[in-house]
C-alpha cells in the first residue's frame, strides 16, 4: 500500500544496542562477540549485544547476578563512557540532518524524520540509502520504520529491528495486511501506552494494537483522555503528534550521581557538590537560560544497616544567574546547613529550577551592570574551551582534583573522538 503523499510520512531511525555499538566502533574486534555496557559505578547492565540478549540477560540486571554467564561465555565488559556516547550520537544525528530539512532527535539514539514530499523516491531505498550512509560515515548500525504516524512509524521500526528479511527497514506502507501486523502487536508494547494503561486495557478486553486502533472513541477519551485517543488516532494513520525540531528548555535541572565508595569527610562532599553545579550549569548556558532557586541533596545508602540520614535544602537566588561561580558559591554554604559529620554518605546532589530566558530576568538595582557582563563573558570563553578542547578542560578547583568519590568506571574505554591524549594510535 502506497501513502498518499499528502499525508505525513514519518520514518524513525534508531541505532542498534547503541552503547554497545559505540565500544564495536572503535575495537572491530567485538563484532559478533556477546558485549554489555554496565550502569553507574558498574552497578546494573544498561546496553546489551543480540548475542547476551539471547542468553536471556534482562535490561537493567545487576552485574553480579550475571558473572556465572559473563565468565562462561566469555561476555566483554564495558564501563559506561558517556562522554564517547554523546559525542558518537552527535555524528550520528549530524549525518541524518543531510536527508531531510524537519527531524525531531527524540533521545541520544533515536531521531524522527519527516520525508513528507518526498514524492519521487522509493521510500523503502531511500531509507536503506540512509542507514548505509550512517554505518558508512560513524560505524553506528541503524534500524528505519516508516509510517504515517510516530507511532506507526515506532511499530514499523520494532518490525525492522526484530525481523532479519528486512535488512534494518521496514516501510508499513508497503504492508498490504497491517491489521495483521497491529494485532501481532502486544497493547503493552505501544509507544505511549504505560504499564498502568496496559492493564486497564487488558481488563477491559483489549489486549493488541489492532484492538486498540478500532476501540471507541468515547471510551478511550473518557478513561485515557485525549492522550490516549491521540494514541489511538496515530494507529489509524492519523498524525497527532508532530515533530519537535525545537525542544523547549528545561524547567528543571538535576545534577547528580552516587559515589564510587562511601564518603565521610565535608571536604568531599563540597567537591562533588560543586563538580555536579558546574554541569548544571553549563546545560543551563547551554539552554540560554537563569535559574531563579537552587536545590541541595545529601542522601545515605538505604540498602546498607548503618546509620541513616538525608536532607534536602532549596534557596531562592537574589538574582537569577547562570554563573557557575555563583551558583557553586550559594550550593556551597547550603551545603553546610544540611551537612550532618558522622555518616557514610552515598549521594549527593543539586537541582535548578525557576528557569527562564536569561534575557527576561529581572536585574538587580545595586549590581554594577559590568559585573554581571564580565561573569558572562567569563563563562562563555569557559564553555567554549571545553566544548572545544573536552569537557572539564578549564573548571573550578573547588570541583577538586583527585576526586576519589567519583562513581567506578574500572571497565571505561578512553574517550577517543574527545580528547587528543586518547585518540586510538594506528599501528
């Protein structure tokens, strides 16, 4: 079945096991070996090849239950690098930018993108033309859905990914039976349809996306409001969501990680609060915009028999700012306030909020205007050293220097397309 072209035609583009991709990019080596990526401080599986997938290993299992298979089947073990992720998922997303002008980048590893008027191609070659050029210019395998909705277009790439005939595409369009293939479709497995909807719909009898996509309108809009009947409109070929080329900033901004090993001292805590202010506040210059209140967190291990204690602590800013040496100033001297000696503190963090458009914040009347331009161009040359040199290149020294908190990563690969000093040497 061929789409009426003046209708919306959606393909989703979505890398293959990404975080593993990346470590294969740059160790060939791993290619058709069973590989996984471990969560913060090594913690939980995040990323699996096909090959631990079909050992049965779940999304999000802790390592240690996984060390007879690991050990038996010879499974490579990475740390998370998330600094060589987010670079790869850069190129990537760059290199899909060249085949169409709308293309909403829905997460680190997924993108949607309109071919809308696309009149003359073969959609299906198309999309094949594009999952070459990725694999060609990144070494990052791709999987292509095509529909006439997000969510047809979400199906259709579940179909290209799981189903090998397909070669990585799949165009719902050229489907003749897809009542067939929506009821193969488990409601659970809907983009859009959580696990307490999925329940409510199996209790009332639906239990596919083809029940789904034929239920009652009244019905739907009265138990899932008009999210749900969005939902099921898209099922019908109905395009209800559109793109995002442009997403909103943040109304909020969380910093903040567990540490590698339990932390006593004021001292560490002070840095690992101010290195988690720095991030914030680069990801909120990064969004142009001022935060009005900051937010401060201290948190012992729950799972552990010691003694407990935990805080939260928020201040409201006398001027909204996006200055990291302020913002590091204020987190510190709340920090002091929640700080309790005697614990063996796991995590710590902070959170930005009041965010808005640094050009509408209200100014301060007894603040020198040149000082509030000297701390913007401060932070900006900051910026851009790291953005171009890698990050933490130039940063606060009250972030600290060894920095024995940080979360273990004793598996982490070197950050090879962001720091000269670890760029793989050719032999």
């Amino acid at each position: 079945m061929k789409p009426d072209r003046e209708k919306q035609v959606i393909a989703l583009v979505d890398c293959n096991n990404f975080y593993v991709s990346c470590e294969r990019v740059f160790n060939p080596a791993l290619e058709g070996k069973p590989v996984v990526v471990l969560s913060n401080n090594d913690g939980c599986v995040v990323a699996r090849s096909n090959e631990v997938k079909k050992m049965g290993v779940i999304m999000g299992t802790p390592v240690f239950k996984c060390r007879d298979l690991i050990k038996k089947y010879d499974v490579k073990v990475f740390s998370s690098n998330y600094v060589l992720y987010g670079d790869m998922s850069q190129r990537v997303m760059e290199t899909l930018s060249q085949f169409t002008p709308e293309m909403e980048i829905y997460s680190i590893d997924e993108a949607f993108l309109s071919l809308t008027g696309f009149r003359t191609l073969n959609l299906t070659e198309y999309a094949r033309h594009i999952r070459s050029t990725v694999r060609k210019w990144t070494g990052i395998p791709v999987s292509i859905g095509i529909g006439e909705s997000k969510t047809l277009a979400k199906i259709a790439n579940k179909i290209a990914k799981k189903n090998p005939k397909h070669d990585g595409v799949f165009d719902i369009f050229d489907n003749s039976d897809i009542d067939r293939l929506l009821n193969g479709l488990d409601v659970a497995d809907i983009w859009g349809i959580g696990d307490q909807y999925a329940k409510f719909l199996i209790r009332n009898g639906i239990h596919t996306a083809l029940q789904l996509r034929n239920a009652n309108d009244d019905f739907i809009r009265d138990n899932m409001t008009v999210v749900g009947l969005r939902i099921v409109h898209e099922l019908r070929g109905v395009s209800c969501i559109p793109l995002e080329m442009v997403h909103p900033p943040r109304k909020g901004i969380v910093s903040s990680r567990s540490f590698g090993r339990p932390v006593k001292t004021l001292a560490e805590l002070r840095e690992s609060v101010a290195d988690y202010m720095a991030s914030a506040s680069e990801r909120l210059r990064g969004q142009k915009s001022v935060a009005s209140f900051i937010h401060v967190f201290v948190a012992t291990n729950r799972f552990k028999n010691e003694p407990q204690y935990s805080n939260f602590i928020t201040q409201r800013l006398p001027v909204p700012t996006a200055s990291t040496q302020d913002l590091i100033t204020y987190a510190l001297i709340n920090l002091l306030k929640i700080y309790r000696p005697g614990y063996r503190y796991k995590k710590a963090g902070v959170m930005l909020s009041g965010i808005m458009p640094d050009n509408q914040a209200q100014l301060d009347l007894f603040t020198p205007f040149k000082y509030r331009a000297n701390r913007k161009i401060i932070m900006g040359a900051m910026d851009e050293i790291n953005n171009r040199w890698g990050s933490d290149t130039v940063q606060f020294a009250a972030a600290g220097i060894g920095q024995l908190w940080q979360m273990r990563q004793s598996r982490k690969t070197p950050r090879f397309t962001t720091q000269w000093g670890e760029i793989p040497a050719v032999h």
